[in-house]
C-alpha cells in the first residue's frame, strides 16, 4: 500500500484569470498539479485539497461564500476527496491536516499549489519541521510579482528563490519526475 499522499494547496478560484489575486501562469501550474491528481486518483492514492477562506479583517480573495474561494474546475475534488479548510498561510495551522495525515498513516507527502512564496511555502516548512519527507512539485506552482520598497521582483524570480530555499526541506522536482519515482515504486 502506498502510503505517499498528495496535498493541493489552494488552487482556487482568486488566483486564476478573472479572480482577486491573479498569479503568473496559474492554468500552467494547474495543469501540472490535474497531472498528479490524475494519477493518484488512477491509483486509489490518498489525496487532501487545502482550501484558504479569509477570515481576517480587510482581506480582499478568498473571502466567504465568494466564487473565488471555490476551487478552479480543472482541479476540483471529487466528493470523495479529503478537504480541510484553513484561515492562515500554513495549512497545518489550525487545522485537522496533521491528524488527517497520521490517520492515513503518510509516510511520503507530494505537495504542489499556490502561492509559492507564502502559502506553499508555509505548509512546506511545516510538514518538514513534522518530520515529513516530501517532494514539491515545482512546476505545479504558482506565485506572483512582489515588491519591497522600490524593488519590483517579477514573479519568476519569486517563485525560483523560494524554491531554491525550499530544497533545505525536501526534494523540489518536476511533476515528471515526482510521477517516474511513484510508478517505479
């Protein structure tokens, strides 16, 4: 029995073409993170959808009961599938993620998603310090240009810079490379 189990973090509405917080190249990434969905739903794999409803004073996507805080429809969960909601960045935060986890007996995690500089982020350093051996998908991610003061940081360079940080807390590959060492398995 596989006991790797996929996380999608946040592939919600708001991110994507006509949304809140468009990312750069959100139907790319998502594409990717329907390619491990895919096959985990091929192979009976457990599978989480972390979905973020704001809650904090002043927050402008994923506000409640908002098309933008449902999931995108080229990524949705089947009814089946496991969904936890979360109010913070980290997906462990408050949440029933860690207990899911422990219920399903996961070994392995794949986790993919948006934002990677904040909420892939948060939840990958958490899953880590949980002792977690994981492997992120990178080109099933999404982020966005940031700014600090009069620096703008195109979202490319966001997006590789986190990555390049997140190798201290588990593998960063491609979804090829994450599906070539399932199968292999």
């Amino acid at each position: 029995m596989n006991k790797t189990t996929l996380v999608l973090i946040d592939l919600q509405n708001d991110y994507f073409p006509g949304g809140r917080r468009i990312l750069e190249n959100p139907l790319e990434a998502a594409a990717q993170s329907s390619h491990l969905l895919d096959l985990f739903r091929e192979h009976g794999w457990p599978t989480i959808h972390i979905q973020h409803i704001s809650t904090r004073p002043g927050a402008t996507f994923f506000l409640p009961d908002t098309e933008g805080m449902d999931f995108h429809p080229s990524i949705a969960p089947l009814p089946n599938e496991t969904v936890i909601t979360k109010h913070f960045p980290n997906s462990f935060r408050e949440t029933v993620l860690l207990e899911t986890l422990k219920g399903l007996r996961a070994e392995q995690l794949v986790m993919c998603g948006m934002m990677t500089h904040m909420c892939v982020d948060a939840s990958v350093r958490a899953a880590a310090d949980y002792g977690f051996p994981l492997w992120l998908a990178a080109d099933a991610c999404a982020t966005r240009a940031l700014a600090f003061g009069e620096i703008r940081i195109p979202a490319g360079h966001v997006h590789g810079a986190f990555l390049a940080a997140l190798k201290s807390y588990g593998e960063v590959l491609s979804t090829s490379e994450i599906t070539a060492q399932l199968v292999e398995a």
